[in-house]
C-alpha cells in the first residue's frame, strides 16, 4: 500500500460543502479585504486559544515579524531562538535588525532546554521566543519563569501547534504567539495566513497597524509599515475549518497512540517522547535513526513517503554565513539535524495506511 506523506485534497474532500458555500460566499459579497470574515475569524480564534485578541496576517512569518516589531525589537537587540527549528522562526528576527541567538533542545521533546535558554540570556536579550516543534508545546511554565527573573518578554511561535496546551493551558493563553495557516499545518487555508494571538490590547493594536500601511484611517499614515493582510477568502475557509479542528486533532493523537505502540521496543529507532505536562497536537510525527538514510530509503521502498524536517540545522544554512551564530557549534541541533525523520501523520489517514507504516517500519528496522 501507497502512503503519500500528507494528502492536502483531504480535508477540502471532507468539506467541500461547507467550504464552496464560506467561498461563494465572499466572491458574491464583493468584499475581499479587511471585512466581515477576517474579522469574525480573528474573534473565534482569539477565543479558541483562549486569547483576548487576535489580529490575522498574511503567514506565520509575517505574525513573527510583526509581533516582534509591535514589542520595539530591532538592531542590536538579542532574540533567544531554537538550534533546532524551521528557518522562518529565525528569518522573522532577522527581518527585524535584531540578531537570533541559537539555544539548543531538549532531545526528548525537541523544544528548547529552559536552563541554556538562562544561561544565554545577555544584557541585549529582549525576547525568548520558544517553538511549539512538531505540536508538542515548548516549556512554557520553566520558560515564563526565567522570562520574569531577567526581565523579558516571551513570544511563542505556535505554527505547529494549534491547540497544544502545556500543564493544561493552551499555547496562545500564555504569552504573545504567532501561528502560521500555511496549508500544510493543523489548521490550513488554501494559501498563506498567519495571526498573532495576545492578552496585550496595545500590543494587538500594533501589529493592527503595522499590517496595513501603519494606516488605521485611509490615507493617514502612522508608522512605516508595508502589507500584511489576510484575505477574506483564506478568513471565510479557516472558519469552516476551525469546527474540524479538535476532530482533527483527536485524530492526530489516535495515530500517534497507534504508531507509539506498534513501534515500541524496536532496536535503532527513537520514537518522541511528550513530557508529561504536555498535550500535543502532533503535527509531525517525527522518530530519530542513526542510520536515517537506510531506514528512509527502505521505507520508501515499501511505499512509505517521509519527510526531514529540518536537515540543516538553521545556523548552518548558508543564510548565515558568516554569523556570529555560524561560529558556535550545536551538537545537539546537528545531530537531531542528521536523525530525525518524519513519517506520515494528519487527520485523514486511514486505519490501513497507520498499519501499513508500522509494518513497514518494523521490517526497515529488521533489515538494517
Ligand atoms: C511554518 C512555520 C513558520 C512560518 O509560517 P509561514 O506561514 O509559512 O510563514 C514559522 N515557524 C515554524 C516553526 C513553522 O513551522
């Protein structure tokens, strides 16, 4: 049996109905900017995260930048950043003028290690900035800690975690987070989209205008500021799909449960771990291999479609060549950066296709 990586089709499939009428909906209306659905949408997901605002962007990018930007980073300033992350996370600070400093992960959960995150903190530090990697929430009770002790701020990059909730809170309810509605991620439009959730209203009322011109009035320009809009169209799908969400990710979690089982005890492979406080929305399913390429190629060949996620780790990409961050060796970032591997996991992935990868896997291992 085929088992693509993740089928995107899928979720339009389930519904088709719902989704055609949200978008004939906005085509009829006329109205395709800054109107009634972005704004519906930002209630519903401010509410969902638990969250007092929300302010919709055009990616997850975009919501990094410009939360970090609302909050007055920029050159000169430090921004404490996962080792072990997608790149955006850093090219967000970047975009900024403030520099990314790599922190490295705890292995077992891959998020970033609360004690290095101290111990690297710096008379620049303005912002940690932990990852919710794969879905499984960062720490964020350790993290709000040393945040306070030193005076900073937290902003959580949640695009893998919508959802997640660590010690019984969601991701989003802590601090100020970003989230990404890439199509691929937990909850997806049909193109780009991103938000920032937060508590703080001057915060939210920021990134409002920086989205837009700097303008809240038409033709009055506040600050500099380009385009950071979300569509009506990619506003009118998230809410269709916002309903599918928790299904879905019970969904997740039950093919997670299934593969943790069916994959226990094999000799060679690390299957990941959730700390005990966490409640993750398995985004990723991601196991680790000394023999990565092996396994992979073996899977493969059994019909198996897996992913790398990441393998350069970020301060090694040639975007920062020649950085301070190029300088300082990761072991842990780079050899997670040679191991890990994702195998397929989303809402829409059949009983037979879990057994399937199970089976191929435990075979790929027995040959290796
Ligand atoms: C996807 C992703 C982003 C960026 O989101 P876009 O919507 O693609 O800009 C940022 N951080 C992480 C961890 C991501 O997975």
């Amino acid at each position: 049996m085929d088992v693509p990586f993740l089928d995107l089709r899928a979720a339009y499939l389930e519904l088709k109905h719902d989704i055609d009428a949200a978008t004939g909906r906005v085509l009829d209306s006329g109205r395709y900017l800054l109107g009634p659905e972005l704004a519906a949408f930002e209630t519903e997901w401010a509410a969902y995260c638990g969250a007092r605002h929300c302010v919709a962007v055009g990616s997850g990018c975009d919501a990094l930048e410009l939360a970090l930007r609302a909050m007055d980073i920029g050159p000169g300033d430090e921004v404490i950043v996962p080792a072990h992350t997608f790149a955006a996370t850093w090219l967000a600070v970047s975009a900024t003028g403030a520099e990314p400093v790599a922190v490295e992960p705890e292995p077992a959960t891959f998020t970033l290690d609360p004690e290095r995150v101290e111990a690297a903190i710096t008379s620049r530090t303005r912002v940690i900035l932990p990852v919710h990697l794969y879905g499984h929430p960062a720490d964020l009770a350790a993290l709000s800690e040393v945040a306070e002790r030193h005076g900073v701020r937290i902003l959580e990059d949640a695009a893998q975690a919508h959802g997640a909730q660590a010690y019984g809170r969601r991701v989003g309810a802590w601090s100020t987070t970003a989230f990404s509605f890439y199509p691929g991620k937990n909850l997806g439009g049909f193109g780009d989209g991103g938000a920032v959730v937060t508590d703080d209203a001057e915060l939210a009322e920021r990134v409002r205008l920086l989205r837009n011109y700097g303008s809240r009035e038409k033709y009055r320009h506040e600050v500099r500021a380009t385009n950071f809009r979300l569509d009506e169209l990619q506003a009118a799908v998230l809410r269709v799909k916002l309903a599918h969400l928790d299904a879905w990710t019970e969904r997740r979690a039950a093919v997670a449960a299934r593969y943790l089982d069916g994959l226990a005890g094999l000799d060679g492979i690390v299957l990941p771990r959730p700390a005990p406080w966490a409640d993750p929305v398995w985004h990723l399913f991601v196991i680790r291999s000394a023999d990565r390429s092996a396994l992979r190629e073996r899977l493969a060949a059994a019909g198996v479609e897996t992913l790398i996620h990441y393998p350069v780790p970020v301060h090694r990409s040639e975007a920062y060549a020649g950085s301070r961050q190029a300088a300082r060796a990761q072991p842990v970032a780079e050899r997670l950066a040679r191991e890990v591997l994702s195998l397929p996991i989303g809402p829409h992935l059949s009983d037979d296709a879990v057994k399937a990868v199970i089976e191929a896997v435990r075979g790929a291992v027995a040959a290796c």
